[in-house]
C-alpha cells in the first residue's frame, strides 16, 4: 500500500491532506475513526494552508467514517479546526460543519451537535465564539423546543459580546438566523438584538446590520415594518458614520424590495436623495451605482412622476460632482434611465446630461457613457448623440494614457454596429487605421483584433474595399515594427475576408516579405503562412508556399528556421 | 536565535512606593546586548537569567544591539523589545512562586527571532535598514500571541506559539529520519503526537509591504481589532489585519510641491476606546484629531491641539525644540499626552487651546541646545508613556536618567538606569542635576551628564508598577518596591 502520510514539509502534508479520503479509504472505517481522527485532532498547529485543506476535506468525509450514523466522528477535529486563530480556516471548518450538520439524524444533533456549537459559544477565546455564530442556523430548526430556546439565549449573548469581532459575527449571521426562527420569536427576539447591533459603538458592526435589516424586513409582516424596522433604518442612513451610510447606498435595491412599495415612497426616497447629496463621496458613488436599479424598482404607477421630481433633481446636481469616482459611477447607469423615461424625457431631460458626460475631463466618465451606448440606442436612436459622440471618441482614441485608448477601442464594434457603415467609414476608420502604427504593441493588438470583428460585421467585400488596401500598404513602411503590423492582421483577417481576398491580395504580399532584411519579420512571415495555410487552396500551397518556407528553413537566423520548420510539418508540406 | 556575535544580558527591576509609585524602585532584572553566551533555544533556560559577573562592558556593544523599541502585551505577561539589527526578544514574566518570594516579576526571555533583515530598494538605490522602529501587540486572540513590528518600510505580523508534541510513527521513514525502504512497507501506519519539550515558535503571519514612500515612524492598532495604521513622515495608511495587497491612505499632507513642505507627521495613534478616532502629531508641536467617521479622507481634522508660542522665549531651535516626538492617549481615553524636546504635555481632548499640564523633563538643557544642536542630539526623538491608572507618566532623558511625573501629587523624579549604580534588589536612588554654580555632593553637574546614553523607548506594565526601561543595549525592568 503506497500511500503516504508523511509530516515532512508543507507541501508533502498539504499534499497528504489532499489525498486524506485515499488514506481513509485505505484506513477503512474503523481505523479512519479510532486512529486517523484523533491524530488530526491534536495537529492544528500546522500551517494555514495545510489546515484549510483539512478544513475542507473532513466536510465531505461522512461515507468515510462509516455514513451518517457515525458522522459525529468528525466534529473534534472540526472544532479544534473552528477556534484556530486564521479566519479562513475557521471560516472552512463552519461552511463544512453546516455541511455535515445536515447528515447528523435529529438524536445526533441534539446529543453531539448541539453541545459542540454552545462549547464554542461559550468558548474562552472570540475564535470560537465568532464560528458558534455560524452555527446556530443549521441546528436550529431541527433540534426540540427546550434547546431551541437555548440556542436563542447562546446568540443572544454572543451579540453583546464583549470583543467586536464576535458582535461583527453575530450582526452578519442574524439576517441567517432571523430566517429559521419562528415569527413570534422574530418580533421578540431578533428585533431587540437588531436594534442593539444597529446602534453599536462600533461602526464596523452597525454596518453590518444594514444586511441583516433587509432579511428581517423580509420575514415581517407588511403592518409590522414601520414600528419594528424602519426607524432602525432611517437611523442607518443618517448615521454619523460615512460606512454605514456607504452600506445603506450599497444595499438600497435590496432593502427597497424588502420593504414594499409603499414605505420607498414615504421613505426610501428622501433616503435615497439624500445619499444621493451626501458629503461623503464614497457614499455618494455607492448612490450613483444605484440610481438606474432604485428607479426600476419604484412602484410603476407613479414611477415617472418620482423620478422627474426627486431623483432626477440630484442625478443633474452628480454629473458636475467634484469627485470623479461619484461621476464615472453615474456615467455607468445613466444611460439606463432612457428606457425607464422614456423617448420624449429621455431627449429633453437625459440627453443634455449624456452630453455633459461626453464632455467630462475624466476619461472614464466618457468611457462609461460610450460603453453603454445601447441602451440609448433602444429608445431614441444613436444619432440624436453622434454629434457629441463622434469628439468624445476622437479624443479618447487620442489619449495620452494608453489603457484609456485600449478601452475604446474594444468598444469599436458595438459603436460601429450601432453607427452604421457609412458613418463609420466616414469619420472613425482612419482612428482605427491609425491604431495599427501605435507606439504601444497592446494597442497594436488590440487594433488588429478589433479589424476582424468589423469584418466580421460589415462583411469581406466591404474588408476588400476599405481596409485591406491600407494594411497592405504597411508592408512597405520603413518600420520594421508596422512590417510586422501588417503581417498580425492578415492573420486576423484571413479567416474573415475568405479564400478570394486571402489567396489573391495577402498571400502574395507574404511572401513578398519573407524577403525582409529583418529576421523578426521573416519569422513571422512564416508563422503567417502557418496561419493562413489553412485558408488557401492545396495548388497555392504547393506552388507557392511551400518553396517560400523551404527557403526560410535554410535561414541563417535559427528562429526564422525554426518557425519555418514549424509551418511545414504543420501544414504537411514536407 | 542571537548569533554568536550578538549577545543579550539581563538586569533587575525597582520601585515606586508612596501615594501608588514614587519613591523606591527596585531593580528585577536587566539585560544587555552584547551577552556571552548563544541564545538559542535549548539552551536559554541556562543562559537566559545572566549573572551580573557576566556582564561585559557594554562598549563592546555594536550598533545592531541598540534597543530601538520597547512594549509590554496587554496583559503585561510579555514585554517585547526591538533592536537596530532587526531581532525581536520577547520576555516571559516569572510565574510567582512562593518558595522564592524575591523574584517577584522576573522576566526571562521567551522567544527570539529576526523579524527584518536589511533590504535594497533597486529602483530608488536606496538601502533599507532593519531597524525596528515600532512594536505593537494585539490582545491576545487565542493561546497563541501576536504582534506587529516595523521597520521603515514593511510592518509585520509575527504570531508567537508554543508546541508542546511531535508526531511519530511515519510510514516512509523511521524514527530517526531515515527513509524507510518502500518494499519493506507493509501496512499503513497513521502517526501518533508523542509529548516532546516545550518549543516557543515565531511565525510571520502576514507581511504588509510597499505602502510607504516615506520611513514608518509609528503603527497603532484600532480598538475594532479589525485595523490598524501604519504612519510615514506625510502619510496615513488604514490596514485591516487580514489583509496585505491593499491600504487605505486615510491622511496625506505631502504638499503638490515638495518645496513647499513645511511640516511632517511625527507620530500616531488610534484612541484606546473609540475605534473611529486617531490623533497625529507634527514636527511644528501641533496635535489633530480625526474622526473617520466623517470622510474617508480624514486630511480635515475634527480637532485641532497647539499651545499658542510665547514670543519672548522664542529662538532659533524654537521650532526644532516644539517638535512632538511621540504621542499617547490615556488609557481611559480622557487625555493625549505630547513629549516635545524639552517637556512632556497633557492635553484634555475637550481643551484645544492650550496643555491642561506641562511637565518639564530636562528644562537645565535650554542653556545648552547650541551645543545639543551641534551633535544632532537636539533631533533625538524621546517616547512617553501612562501608567496603568494614568496618574503618572514616564519619559526618558540623557546620562541614562528617566523622569516621572506624579499627576496628583505634582511630585517628580529623576531616576538612572546604570548597572554601576545599581544592583538587583537594590532601591533606586533619585539623582539631581545641578543648575546653578553651586553642585551639592550627590547631585550631578549639567556640563558632566552623557549625552551619548540617552533613554529614548521606556514601557509601563498596563496594570502594575513595573517598567521596562532601554538605555543603549542594556534593557532594565523595575517595579515598586514590595513592601
């Protein structure tokens, strides 16, 4: 039996661990639970990362052990792997605990399960009080009255827990937990710690029960919301502290559906222009995201009439906000109004406010708008902003920084598809020619690249006609670096403009250039034909490509010969 | 483990008594660099408790040896030193015994090991050293401890465990290491963990690096122990513990042009209590609070502490001398206390005006700082500290002697650690320098004092009168007198 658990080094006992249901397998049931277990019980000083495997791996070792009727077996070695101090690990020993409470019969889990998870609540240090918050969840639904109301005194404790992080705990799983309890228990229970969290000292736990806030609201009974829930919430979203606030924004479409139409329209709404108006600018990027989602989601009947009096107000006042991540969030879901408002408010009210975008000094605020330019497209049709447009984008293709020029031009064939041929090839194919002799290769690449998908778009006759000609053209420009230019994109085109155009106006300036004094070229000439071999005719080949790359394969330069060698076994043209 | 070349000693502790702590100190233990003896792990439950015969002159001490940090744990079990050579040295308190009532608060070395080691940045051709700068504990999360050190640039979080078993038994090699022959395999073992001697490990944990462009002066973690910051001359930058591929800079005072700068941060520190609080003090003797609740750029301040200059006194080292060196909440959160060259002020977080208390540490000096400023000592930057119950506070000054300053009592001390004058057990003497013309016969003249031995880093126990004092290489540990 060749298998090997070995402690010598991290990688030997990680790979060990990998290889841990091998082992148990080899073990057999008994031994896996009489010897095995204990042994990883005792080893969780280990490395992290050898732990976290372990973590994982005993979630998925029931039918190991023996099956479900000796699934406890598992629990020590998960518990002591549930107090370790590397929150990873501890955060993998709970998700596999949830997965093998489910296998524990409903005796196991109060006799074995149960016990484990209020150890750990009452547990000396905040590592394995802050895993019992996990836990409650799973047992609670299936365990006897008596220890339900347990379970409910272990997290109530736990949520006034001296340490935060175990009160950080306890906020994040009380939303989980609210869910299994039943409705009464909510209203008596979970509301009173809700509130306790949500006005903790701490901000770094107030801010967690924004979360938890919407799975209440969830469970409750419309009626109840206003009295139970809500002044929590407007006290959220006005607190003192800009990340809580922030939390609020984040989780705005979430707590609107929680809470019902009516209550976003008495309250949510105010909220939301104020988050809107914030002073802070994190909390008011975190708004702007929402904007386009908030407006969907507004009760339909007078969801016009809100958005024109309240929302949009504080949407015109964004677009010229000082802050350029507030902006470009903005510009990413501005466009989504049009359809919500509308053709007629889209050209009066949304228009002028694309167009201020257009014009913004940040370069990403412009990228945004033109990247959902579709949107747009749908309810007015492009042309209302290609005035605008057309400036915007030259500048952008201009840009100093070459990442901002990358952006645009992979928006260049949705921008065509939307503009038409005749537009495009009026005022942006010399952009995209231009791109080609670009002193950055990923923008070169990215040229090239962006040349297919057009031909993919407007067809070969049109390839033939239009682009073909000019990256032709390259092949005789004094850089070397524009040679090789020409060479990418008739590998990109090839397959595109077909068989005619390929054999008939590429090929030829190919092996024209396997000629070129420089060897960079004249390997790629061969890599080339390589790539376009497939394209050509069998005569071609034979007559035309194949004594080219012989000639290549005698090169003096020794990766022009290799590549050439290359071709040709790939071709078969040996 | 300290290598050959570089040795520890240890020496004693004193006290305080009379109204909490301000008369006799007794020296417990101290411990110099270098020491004879090889601190490795096995054998330092012999060498660790250094008999003073042993000590050597601590000229032979090199510039790797200098303490350049000191702090005790939350518990005041551990207390942690950092030295110009990278090392760190953690020492164990003595478990009480009554058998030996007279090491009372004793303590020996834990754990050593080499947090920095010295780095060349290729890009700015700039060395960078080794030195801890700062070390901050956190409170104890679980049986192991934690802390974070800093050299100029990169912040690291050791973690400091101790393993007790072993496993034996392998399937592919014996128990003496040999790896067995796989055909004389013949069934699968699994190992058993056999009890072995006890072994204090140290780990990095974490290793949070390429934040800074200026040097790292202080590190504080946040009371959510969630965060932490880490503090260049211009900058702020927000850590959370768990993770290092990214910080948030939270202050940054570098102004557009570099010609224009004028002030640099000193020093800071998150309020003990109030997670979402942090004072930062600057080299132009000002204090700012920041409340990050309310941005997340806290480049506004919410309060803003500076005592108005007195014209009359004021000279050329003016602005030097009002630089603030260190700065510290009190532990109920209620003052910040300030260390500036000459004095030690208490600020009431509710007065921004002006000190509540000025304390003056070594005011003999004011003659003197032409000369100070001519051998840079003028820019040596001294540390303050609480204790415990914030009724007295501790500052170091030259010629080994450390001040302390009863808040109620308005009494004051001067106290000197030297291993010439003072032997374990023995009460700690106050000294006096003289001013005037006339030096009465135990007190010490201005123009004798060393300015070469100078205390800069000291530490208060968080709840007993003990205290952790660094002079050059030799670290001293006092504590109040037993009755």
């Amino acid at each position: 039996m060749n298998v090997k658990v070995a402690i010598l080094s991290i990688q030997l006992r990680l790979n060990s661990i990998k290889k841990l249901s091998t082992i148990a397998l080899a073990l057999g049931v008994e031994r896996t639970r009489t010897e095995l277990l204990p042994f990883l019980t005792d080893t969780i000083y280990d490395e992290d990362e050898v732990l976290l495997a372990l973590a994982e791996q005993l979630g998925n070792f029931t039918m190991l052990v023996g099956g479900p009727e000796y699934v406890h077996c598992l629990l020590p070695p998960l518990e002591s792997l549930a107090t370790v101090e590397e929150t990873v690990v501890r955060d993998k020993a709970v998700e596999s605990l949830r997965k093998i409470s489910q296998e524990h019969s409903p005796v196991d889990l109060e006799v074995h399960f149960e016990p484990l998870v209020k150890r750990l609540a009452s547990g000396d240090w905040f590592t394995s009080r802050t895993s019992a918050c996990g836990l409650f969840s799973v047992c609670y639904p299936r365990v006897s009255s008596t220890v339900k109301a347990e379970i409910r005194q272990h997290f109530r404790t736990l949520c006034s827990d001296d340490t935060p992080m175990v009160r950080r705990a306890a906020a994040s799983k009380l939303g989980e937990f609210a869910k299994v309890l039943e409705l009464d228990y909510v209203k008596s229970d979970i509301i009173s710690l809700f509130t306790a969290l949500a006005s903790d000292e701490q901000d770094s736990v107030r801010l967690l029960a924004v979360e938890a806030c919407v799975s209440i609201a969830t469970l409750l009974p419309q009626e109840d919301l206003e009295t139970l829930v809500m002044p929590t919430l407007r006290q959220a979203a006005e607190d003192k502290s800009w990340r809580v606030r922030y939390m609020v924004a984040d989780k705005f479409s979430e707590l609107q559906k929680a809470v019902g139409p009516e209550i976003t329209k008495n309250d949510l709404v105010p909220a939301f222009q104020n988050l809107l108006k914030d002073c802070e600018a994190e909390v008011r990027a975190a708004a702007a995201n929402k904007v386009k989602e908030f407006c969907e989601n507004l009760p339909e009947d007078n969801r016009e009439q809100i958005i024109m009096t309240h929302i949009l107000p504080c949407v015109k006042e964004l677009v010229s906000d000082t802050n350029q991540h507030v902006k470009s969030a903005l510009a990413s879901v501005i466009m989504g109004l049009s359809t919500i408002l509308g053709k007629d408010n889209t050209i009066e009210h949304l228009l002028p406010l694309f167009l201020a975008q257009l014009k913004d000094e940040c370069p990403e605020v412009r990228l945004n708008i033109i990247s959902n330019l579709d949107c747009v497209n749908e309810v007015i049709g492009i042309r209302q902003l290609s005035q605008s447009l057309l400036p915007a984008i030259v500048e952008l293709a201009e840009d100093a920084k070459w990442r901002v020029r990358l952006a645009i031009i992979e928006y260049m064939p949705l921008l065509a598809g939307q503009l038409g041929v005749e537009f495009f090839d009026e005022k942006l194919n010399t952009l995209c020619m231009a791109w080609l002799i670009d002193h950055v290769y990923a923008i070169r690449e990215a040229a090239t690249c962006n040349l297919m998908k057009l031909v993919e778009k407007f067809g070969a006759e049109w390839a033939q006609n239009t682009i073909v000609p000019k990256v032709l053209g390259m092949a005789n420009d004094p850089n070397y670096l524009h040679r090789m230019t020409t060479l990418f994109c008739i590998n990109a085109l090839s397959e595109a403009c077909g068989q005619d155009i390929t054999t008939k106006q590429m090929l030829p300036v190919v092996l024209k250039m396997s000629n070129d004094q420089v060897a960079n070229v004249r390997f790629n000439v061969a890599k080339s034909l390589q790539k376009i071999g497939p394209v050509l005719d069998s005569n071609a080949l034979q007559t035309e490509v194949k004594p080219v790359l012989e000639k290549l394969a005698t090169d003096t330069d020794m990766d022009v010969k290799y590549f050439a060698q290359e071709a040709i076994s790939v071709l078969a043209l040996a | 483990c300290v290598g050959g070349s570089s040795e520890r000693h240890i020496y004693c502790l004193w006290v305080f008594k009379e109204s909490g702590a301000m008369t006799g100190w007794e020296q417990v233990c101290s411990f110099q660099d270098p020491e004879p003896a090889d601190l490795s792990m096995e054998e330092e439950s012999d060498t660790r408790k250094i008999n003073n015969s042993f000590l050597r002159d601590h000229n032979y001490a090199t510039e790797a040896d200098i303490i350049s940090t000191v702090e005790f744990n939350s518990s005041g079990e551990l207390l942690a030193t950092g030295d110009k050579g990278g090392r760190v040295v953690v020492f164990q308190r003595e478990q009480e015994s009554k058998s030996q009532p007279q090491r009372r608060g004793e303590y020996n070395v834990y754990s050593t090991f080499q947090s920095h080691e010295p780095e060349f940045d290729y890009l700015k051709s700039l060395e960078i050293e080794e030195k801890i700068n700062k070390i901050k504990w956190l409170p104890q999360q679980n049986a192991a401890y934690f802390l974070l050190s800093t050299n100029d640039k990169t912040v690291k979080l050791w973690k400091i465990s101790e393993r007790d078993k072993r496993p034996e038994g392998y399937n592919l090699k014996d128990d003496d290491g040999r790896i067995r022959d796989p055909s004389t395999i013949t069934s699968l073992r699994v190992p058993v963990l056999q009890p072995m001697d006890l072994m204090v490990e140290a780990t990095a944990r974490r290793v949070f690096s390429n934040a800074h462009t200026y040097h790292i002066n202080s590190i504080s973690v946040n009371s959510d122990l969630q965060t932490y910051i880490s503090t260049d001359d211009l900058r702020v930058n927000l850590w959370n513990l768990e993770i290092t591929d990214r910080s948030f800079n939270i202050v940054d005072i570098k102004p557009a042009n570099m010609e224009e700068l004028t002030e640099v941060i000193t020093s800071a520190e998150f309020h003990p209590q109030q997670c979402h609080t942090f004072a930062y003090s600057s080299s132009k003797g000002s204090i700012r609070l920041c409340d990050m609740r309310e941005a997340a750029l806290c480049d506004k301040h919410c309060k803003y502490f500076e005592e108005p200059e007195d014209p009359s006194t004021r000279s050329f080292f003016s602005e030097i001398i009002s630089s603030i060196s260190d700065v510290k909440f009190s532990h109920n959160g209620r003052y910040l206390m300030t260390r500036d060259y000459l004095t030690v002020k208490v600020w009431d977080l509710q007065m921004e005006n002006k000190p509540l208390e000025t304390y003056q540490v070594h005011d003999y000096l004011r003659g003197k700082l032409c000369s100070l400023y001519e051998n840079d000592c003028i820019f040596d930057k001294f540390e303050c500290v609480w204790n415990g119950s914030d009724s007295v506070i501790m500052t170091g000054s030259y010629n080994n002697f450390f001040r302390m300053f009863d808040r109620n009592t308005k009494r004051d001390v001067t106290l000197e650690a030297s291993r010439e004058n003072s032997k374990p057990r023995a009460i700690l003497k106050p000294r006096k320098v003289c001013v005037g013309g006339k030096r009465r016969k135990d007190e010490i003249s201005v123009d004798s004092l060393d300015f070469s031995k100078k205390i800069l880093h000291t530490t208060w126990h968080p709840h007993e009168n003990i205290i952790a004092v660094a002079a050059t290489n030799n670290l001293y540990i006092f504590q109040d007198k037993v009755n």
